[in-house]
C-alpha cells in the first residue's frame, strides 16, 4: 500500500471545500492508495501526470512505488486546474 502525499496547493484547496466535498475526494484520493490507475484515471495529453474525477472535482496526480502525489485538486468544469498545472 502507498503513502499519500500532498502538495500544499492541492491540501489547501480541500481545506476550503464543504465538509461533504472533502470527504468525496479523500474517499478517491485514499482507493489510490490500492490502484493508481482506476477505471476512470487518464494520462493527461504532455504530461507524465494522472487524472481522475471525483464528482464536480479533478485530482491531479502521479505515483512511485511507495507513494502517490497529489498534486492538484480544483473545478472539473472550468479549465483553471490546468491552468494551474501549466504554472508549475
């Protein structure tokens, strides 16, 4: 079983979600821990990271052996997630 590991971006941006909204994702983001690649996971098109849906929300990930990391969580329906990973 992986670590989870958080970038401070993406442990923030849970933070201000509803408490319902939080769990949903923490829920996703724990099922990784067993299978980093569910069925809804898809490799994001000049990028070696991960992405899958958790109701109106996108987690933006990638994984090693030990650990998966998080490395954006934000709306799926604007564009701002990626937005946000292209800055990094």
């Amino acid at each position: 079983m992986r670590d989870i590991d958080f970038t401070k971006n993406a442990q923030k941006y849970i933070g201000t979600l509803v408490v319902k909204h939080q769990k949903q994702i923490i829920k996703n983001i724990l099922a990784l821990r067993e299978n980093v690649q569910p069925q809804d996971s898809k490799k994001l098109h000049g990028s070696d990271y991960y992405r899958i849906d958790s109701g109106e929300y996108r987690i933006v990930y990638d994984w090693s052996n030990t650990v998966v990391f998080i490395l954006l969580v934000g709306k799926r329906n604007d564009g701002a997630v990626y937005k946000k990973l292209k800055r990094k």
